[in-house]
C-alpha cells in the first residue's frame, strides 16, 4: 500500500471554511469580520469550489448573493460550530493508492484552551452528509490539527516541538512515539522538527504554518525579525539557523524565503496579536496571502509571488481576523481533488 500526504499546492477540489456566528468568539464583531470571510469565499470560489459551514444558511447566502458570488460554487452545509479556525478541526486528506482518505484527528481546542465539541464534530457531520461522496473516513485516536503539519507531497513533514509535545494533546506519547504515528498515519518518511519559534498572542503553541511554509522546488517561506527590539528577535533568528540546518531528502539545503515582519499589532488591551504573512492559503492558480494594512504588505505579496511564479498572488486584508489570534491559513482547509462530490 502506498500512503501520501499530499502539498497543499496540488490539485484542490475546494476550500472548507466555518462562517462566524453570534455563538462564537466573534460575537460582538461581526460586523467586523463577517467582511473578511466574504472576500475569503468570493476569492476561493473563482477559482474553486468553497464547502461552508454555516450556523444558519439563508442569512449567508443571501450575504454572497449581494456581493456578486457565484453561488454554484459554494455548499453550505448547517451545523454548529464552536469557532471558525477550520484549519484544525477540519479532514486532513491522504491518498491511500492515489485514492483519497481523510482523516479526522481529535480537536480538543489547542490542548484544552478553549470549547471543541462542536467543531471536533465537524468532519464526521461532513461525511454524513454526503460531502465527501464514497471517500472513507478514519479516526486515527490522537489528537492532530492542521495548522501544525506542512507536507512537499513527497514524504517530507515539517512541525513544531512547541506544538506537538504541548502536555495537554498527546501526554501519553513521547517525540519518538508522535514521530512514529504520522509517519505511519501521513505515509512520511522524514518529519523536520523546528526547535525554535513562536508569535505573542499565539493560542496555538506555534503552529508550523505561522511560522514557516514548505513551497514548491525545496523552498521554505519563513518570517524573520529584523528589529532587535522586538520581543520575537531572539527566537526567530536562532529559528532561521535551525530552518538552514535543514536538508532535503536529496541532502541540499532547502532555499530560504525570507517574509517580511509587520509592526507590532495590539488588541484594545494591549496584548500583541500575532501577524504573519507565513499564513498564506494555496489553492488552484492563486494564492491568498493575509495582509494587515501594513506596509510591509506589497513587500510579503511580491516575496510570495517569487515562490509560486505561475500562480496569482491575491492579497486579503486579514487584520479583523488576527484580533481572535489567527489569520488567513487558520480559517481554511484546502481539500484535495477527488474528494468533494
């Protein structure tokens, strides 16, 4: 049997995104983000089809419908959510001889942080409701999100420690128990752990795809601080050493992407909120890159383009979205071609 966890720049059949909702952290800025995930959706679905989760559909609809989307192209699905953060409570797909499988991971909201039981259902409502057509659909009995995993498509994972040995997700498994699972689980044959950092206001325990991004031809996309005043200095410079430690499986170094680092950003309490242009969303001939009304934003566009040359690079303004701690890439799951009826 031959196992792969797909890139996430290969053929795509959709997008999956959860709607923000009155019952959810969004609340009382609905009017706020709601506009986010519209230009997300209406972005997606030139391109692709969207399956939307949504906690009541005709008010949603009618929302696409007067900002021109072609509705054709976007199911929406009713069901209830805890939050929007798709990325990782949504199916992570592998092809098992070159046939999709997806597979639903526990969600247990980033080690127990926050509320999970709605959104840990989701995949399985999913598939109940004929989303995924004759795809079968395993539990794998360990908890997983996708915000922590970056795949070449040919063997290679690349994941945080912070993340994965977080106490509160996997307790009973060591490193080399973890390692063992997604290989075994993901069809990989190397896992690149990336001992260094992190973004202030993170709830993720530094999720890989905040930090750093495996791109087509052995590149890594990855955020580098250029401010030695700035609290992440320190961190991000010893992680690009580690990130030039690094070899592919042919044994060469992996060619750095450098993304530029926004100004600070701050909530109305003053917590940092953590910006990065390292969570850009791949999907067919396009990538949706987050950008903060920042001036370093054409700077990451253009860094962005240079790894993905034949793709149209599409900026969103992401800013309303980092104020509940995630960005662009949190909020989608790319699904792989083959999978969506």
């Amino acid at each position: 049997m031959k196992l792969r966890l797909p890139a996430e720049w290969e053929e795509q059949d959709g997008v999956l995104l959860a709607w923000p909702h009155r019952d959810s952290d969004w609340c009382e800025s609905l009017p706020v983000v709601e506009p986010v995930f519209l230009n997300i959706v209406l972005e997606i679905s030139r391109f692709e089809k969207v399956l939307l989760v949504v906690s009541e559909i005709e008010p949603v609809r009618a929302k696409l419908k007067l900002a021109g989307a072609s509705l054709e192209q976007i199911r929406f699905i009713e069901m209830p959510t805890n939050d929007t953060w798709a990325r990782d409570f949504g199916p992570i797909t592998v092809f098992e001889d070159e046939r999709p499988v997806l597979l639903d991971f526990g969600f247990n909201g980033w080690g127990l942080k926050f509320a999970s039981n709605f959104d840990n259902q989701v995949t399985g409502n999913l598939a109940h409701a004929g989303c995924f057509g004759s795809c079968d659909v395993r539990i794998p009995g360990m908890i997983l999100e996708g915000g922590s995993l970056e795949s070449d498509g040919a063997g290679t994972l690349l994941v945080t420690s912070q993340c994965l040995l977080e106490a509160n997700r996997n307790p009973h498994l060591s490193r080399e128990e973890i390692e063992t699972h997604l290989c075994r689980l993901l069809g990989v044959h190397r896992v690149l752990w990336l001992e260094k950092g992190y973004l202030a206001g993170d709830d993720t325990d530094s999720h890989v795809d905040t930090l750093a991004r495996l791109c087509p031809d052995d590149v890594i996309a990855y955020v580098r601080c250029d401010d030695p005043s700035d609290e992440h200095y320190v961190e991000l410079s010893e992680m690009e050493v580690h990130l030039r430690s690094f070899r592919t499986a042919a044994g060469q170094l992996y060619r750095l992407l450098a993304l530029p680092w926004p100004k600070a950003c701050y909530d109305e309490t003053g917590q940092r909120l953590p910006a990065t242009y390292a969570n850009f969303l791949i999907i067919n001939n396009a990538v949706l890159v987050p950008t903060y009304r920042d001036q370093q934003d054409a700077v990451a566009l253009k860094a962005i383009a240079g790894a993905f040359p034949n793709r149209k690079i599409i900026g969103i303004d992401c800013l309303p979205l980092i104020a509940q701690h995630g960005s662009l890439h949190c909020v989608t799951m790319q699904i792989p071609k083959g999978v969506l009826v």
